[in-house]
C-alpha cells in the first residue's frame, strides 16, 4: 500500500488546498511580495526567465490581495509561483485535505487505479485496472488539465501530462467536500461513487527499499522507487551488489516513477557501478554582494566547477568491478534526485538510458517562511550534463523511446520486456 508515501509526495511536490486562516490584505500582500522578492534572490533561471518577473507581479499584486477568500488567494499565489514553470519552485501550506482513497496511474490517454486503500471501494468493484473515465461528469483527461494540472509546479509538459494524473493527486480537494468518480470495469461496465473525501484509508507505510530481482537470461532487475536517505542503507546494497549484482550478466535499473530525495544516494549506487570516473559539469547558483551592489553590481549568476567523481573501485582492491552492460528505465515521472542519478549514468557512459523524457527539475531547493503558514520553495541550483546538454526545462533524453502501455497496469511491464530483449543482445 503506497497511500502514506504519495501523500507526502503529493504535498512536498506542491499541489494544496488552502488553509482557512481569513487572511487580511495586507497579509496576503506580504505573502506575494516575500515571495517575489526571494525569487528574485535565489531562484536559480531567474536571469533565463523570458519575462520580467517584477512586472508579472506587480501587475497581479492587486488580483492577488482583493481575493475574496484565502482559497482564491492561495490558488493565485499558486498560479503565480508557477509562472516561472520550474517543478522545484512553488507555494507550500497546510490544509485540511484528502482523497479518494485509491491511486491512479496514467497510460497513453487512460488513467487507471493502481491501488485501493478502502473496504467500501473493493466492495464497490475498484480494483488495480479499472479504469477511471470521469470526475464530476467530465471527461478524466479534462478535469485533471482544468482543476489539478495548473496548481502543481513544472518545468516540462511531460511531467504536467503525467504527474498529476499519477499516485493520488488527481482526486485531492477538501475534506468534506463530495467528489464524483466514475469507473469502467474490466467488463467495460460503467459505475460511480460519491466520495465524500471522508472515506477511511486502510494506510500501511510501505517499503520504499531498493529491490532485486532476477529476469531470464541470468539479467538483474534493480528496483529504485526512492532516493530518499531513510530508504537506503548502504550496507544493505554493498551486501546486494557482492551477493546478487556482482553475479550477473546485465542489470536493468528501473527509476520510473522515483520522485528523487537525496542526490548523494544516487552518487553511492553509481560509484559502485561505474567503470571509469564520472566527469561532473559545472552547475550555477545566484549570488548577491552587498558591496558590489552598492557600486552597481547586483545579484549575479556564478559557476561552481565539480570534480569527478572515483568510483569505488579505483579507491580500494576490494570492491570488484562490475563491467556488464546495464539498461537504466526512466518516464516522466523520474524527478529531481532521480534525474540526478540519471545526469550520473549519462556522464559516465555506463549504459543505454530508455523510456520517455524525465520530468526535467532538479536543483536544491531552498524553503522559506512566508509567514501564516505559507512556504515558499525556491530552486537555486541549475544543472547540466557533462557535455553541457540543457535537460533542465527539457528532461533527459532517453536513448531509446519507448512509451509505456496498458500492460504495465496488467502484470506484463512492456518498457522491461524491451530493456530485457536489448540487453540479451
């Protein structure tokens, strides 16, 4: 059961309701203008972004504090935060939401529920495959673009087209407030049930652990769902990677639908995968001097060099050398310490990348208090790969296209076979 997971991803990525705090204007002014001004400071492409942002908000400042509710007002500020089309930037606050209590994946122009997390919902005949056809009697491709897409930060149309349809943030809205989902089963049988996001979660907290498995052909299969530093213990992988990886003759890494974490874990897997060092690109920060400034000089974009990274192997005779041929999967749902990893394994050569483009976000994001329960999240860190290639705004560019289909929802994984037929080659 994922339901715990991908409620905390679903908040930390941006996607809120409004917290009912009957905000004053002036208060709802000091909000925007913090915010503004922070951008200014520490976001990252402020010196790419095509349009003035100061001009962006003074021209919505009025909007912004006449709204007639704090619900108004945080959608503004979320549509606001968005403007600058970065997935790590956006406006954080709590509320009191929830969800219809299943998650849902979207393949091609269908979405289907992918787990049930509810007694009353499995009575009713929801199960992982059926397909979810509409919400509030309009077409479920068309809700999600109108009520869901435009309040969740991104920086490409990939992760716009296929994030919010995925895990659960496709039903999120207010507690209380009835939500209608209507289903089409395997018998092609429509139904509906009113939720009125009240109903009780059967939350389990799920394992977000690497896993290993073996495919035909003596081929590994390395599960990442997270990069999270609490789901990894390097002991426990070093053990995997002498016991099961060392022993095999080609390894699939599979980080589709990883929303990142702590890049540093992906910087570990690696160096015990690579095969030579990894070449880091330089990557940009803002910086502001205050004396400079008052000569003229304001915030101003430097480069800080990386080195290369020694894999483990050339530190120590210890560690032996895996030199198979490795396939890593990847969509647009591989995000900010996933594409990390991914920027890793493309500098290092070390294989064919395969699948759909990222989501195209990565870079520290840094938090700041608004104030009234409001948060800004700031990106401050622009990325590239070693040979300078742009995949910020962009995503990485898989080797090989290949788009995943209904079997993945239906126990056959189309994008593994595909990796498995090419590694065997």
């Amino acid at each position: 059961m994922k339901s715990l997971s991908l409620f905390l991803t679903a908040l930390v990525l941006g996607l809120s309701v409004y917290a009912k705090t009957d905000l004053q204007p002036y208060q709802k002014a000091a909000i925007a203008t913090r915010f503004a001004s922070e951008v200014k400071y520490n976001y990252a492409g402020y010196g790419n972004f095509a349009q003035d942002f100061d001009s962006i908000c003074r021209a919505e400042l009025p909007n912004i504090v006449n709204t007639a509710s704090d619900e108004e007002f945080s959608q503004q500020l979320q549509l606001l935060a968005n403007r600058l089309h970065d997935g790590h930037t956006s406006i954080n606050f709590s509320a009191d939401v929830t969800y219809a209590p299943i998650s849902q994946r979207r393949i091609g122009d269908k979405v289907f529920v992918t787990g049930v997390y509810s007694d009353e919902y499995t009575r009713k005949g929801v199960k992982k495959g059926t397909e979810i056809i509409a919400i509030n009697g309009m077409p479920v491709i068309d809700y999600g673009n109108k009520y869901v897409v435009p309040y969740i930060a991104s920086s490409t149309q990939q992760w716009s087209d296929y994030y919010p349809f995925n895990s659960i943030n496709l039903t999120k809205g207010a507690r209380g407030e009835a939500i209608t989902v209507t289903f089409r089963n395997g018998n092609g049988e429509k139904f509906e049930i009113v939720d009125q996001r009240q109903s009780p979660w059967g939350i389990v907290n799920p394992s977000r652990e690497i896993s290993f498995d073996s495919l035909p052909g003596n081929i590994g299969y390395l599960k990442i769902p997270s990069f999270q530093t609490n789901d990894f213990n390097m002991g426990t992988f070093a053990d995997l990677y002498e016991q099961k990886i060392l022993n095999t003759d080609g390894l699939i890494i599979d980080i589709r639908e990883n929303n990142g974490g702590n890049s540093k874990v992906g910087e570990r897997i690696m160096m015990l995968l690579a095969t030579d060092s990894i070449p880091q690109a330089a990557w940009d920060t803002p910086r502001y001097d205050a004396a400079y400034a008052s000569w003229g000089k304001k915030w101003h974009t430097v480069s800080e060099p990386s080195q290369s990274i020694t894999p483990f192997f050339m530190l120590t005779s210890e560690v032996p050398k895996y030199d198979k041929p490795i396939i890593l999967l990847v969509n647009a749902c591989t995000f900010s310490a996933a594409e990390d990893f991914a920027v890793l394994f493309k500098n290092a050569k070390r294989g064919i990348v395969m699948g759909t483009p990222t989501g195209g976000s990565t870079g520290n994001p840094i938090m700041i208090d608004l104030g009234w329960g409001y948060y800004g999240r700031i990106c401050t860190r622009h990325e590239r790969l070693a040979d300078g290639t742009e995949f910020i705004g962009v995503g990485i560019q898989p080797d090989i296209v290949v788009l995943e289909d209904e079997s993945i929802i239906f126990g056959e994984d189309n994008v593994i076979n595909a990796a498995l037929n090419m590694i065997r080659k």
